[in-house]
C-alpha cells in the first residue's frame, strides 16, 4: 500500500514537473517572442525619445489605417469593374502594412491618435468619391496620397538616419520597405491614366492638402 502511494506521488510529480516544464517552455517561448517583436522599436532612453517614437508611431499608423479605408472605399464603387482586382491587389498590402503597425502600437504601448473614428469615415468618402469620377479619379486619388505618404517616410527615415541609424535599424528596415510599396502604389496610379482625370492637378492638390492636414493632426491628437 505504502508502495503504491509513494508511485503514485512519484507519477503525479512526475506529470507535474512535465507540465511545469512545459508550462515553462511556452512561458519561454513568449518571452523569445515578446523580445523578438520588441526588437523592431528600442525600448526608450529617455522621456524625449519615447514621445517622438510615439508621435512617429502613431502617425504612421494613422496613416496606414486612412490608406486602408480609401481602398475600401474604392473598391466599394470599382470593387467589380475591371480595376477591382488591381485596387484589392493594393489593399491588400495596405492590410500588411496596417496589421504591422497595429502590432508595434500594441507592443509599445501606443495609444493610436484618438482620430481614427474620423479617418475611418473620411478614407471611405474619399475613396469612394473619387471612384465614383470612375477608373481614372480612383487612380488620381492613389497617386496624391501615396505620393504624400511616400513623402512622409521619406522624411521619417532621414530623421531616424541623422540621429542614430544603428539604433533604428529595424524600424528602418520596416519604414524603407513600406515606402517602397507606397512608390509601387503611386507608380500604379500613374501607369493607369491618373493624369488624364480632368482637374488632376486640383483634386492632387486638395487630396495632398487633406493629406498634410490629417499628418499633422494625428501626430498631436
Ligand atoms: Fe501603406
Ligand atoms: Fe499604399
């Protein structure tokens, strides 16, 4: 009897060790990822740096998730037209590059600006306005805010470049390879008859404006 409850004892610390084990490994294993996922933004020196990443951050997603609502928005109107699947092609990168920064926001504590309810509806409207002037109004509405936040990375990854690029790498790799997306996006519209939209240089312009606004807005709200 003694014999048998001290084997039980010793199978029962045996499946608990297994279990702490493997309840140890997984624990592991999300500090491996958590370390992983931290590794594309450094954790912050000071209180300065940390309010210009979360400034950076947030306005780069904003500006993801505005991107993300103008497509559906176009593809609410050309969803079906020949255009759609080049206007979903493009979403669907912007779907990448949102779900990205959804995901630094979460692990660094973001708070996303406090906007969004307000780009949710303005990409639509804007997506779905331009579409509405069809093939040609979609692709010019592209070509202005791809080309704005093309120019918005830019200039992101030149201060990142100037103050430390070592430290930024990661953040770096990330922002480049967006950008470059944004320019395959801007290359599309124009490739698919952006300029020949009647007042394209206008709406270009109004649509830039926006654009710039909005940049500025979501940075501080
Ligand atoms: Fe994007
Ligand atoms: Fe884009």
């Amino acid at each position: 009897m003694q014999q048998s409850t001290s084997s039980h004892i010793s199978t029962l610390s045996l499946i608990y060790s297994s279990y702490s084990c493997l309840h140890y490994n997984v624990y592991a294993g999300c500090l491996q990822n958590s370390a992983r996922a931290y590794s594309v933004v450094p954790a912050p020196r000071d209180s300065k740096e940390k309010e210009m990443m979360h400034r950076m951050l947030r306005v780069d997603h904003a500006g993801e998730y505005g991107a993300n609502r103008i497509y559906a928005g176009q593809m609410a109107v050309l969803g079906r037209s020949r255009t759609g699947p080049l206007i979903q092609q493009m979403w669907d990168q912007e779907k990448k590059h949102l779900s990205k920064f959804n995901e630094i926001l979460a692990e660094n504590r973001v708070r996303p600006t406090a906007l969004l309810p307000l780009w949710n509806l303005a990409g639509f409207a804007l997506g779905a306005s331009t579409a509405l002037l069809g093939k040609e109004g979609a692709m010019a509405c592209t070509v202005a805010v791809e080309e704005s936040i093309s120019e918005h990375y830019n200039s992101q990854i030149r201060a990142l470049m100037e103050s430390d690029p070592e430290r930024y790498t990661e953040l770096l790799q990330v922002i480049k390879e967006f950008r470059d997306d944004e320019m395959d996006h801007h290359d599309t519209g124009l490739e698919h008859d952006a300029e020949s939209l009647p007042g394209y240089w206008l709406l270009k312009n109004a649509i830039q404006l926006g654009c710039k606004a909005a940049i500025y807005v979501s940075q501080r709200v």
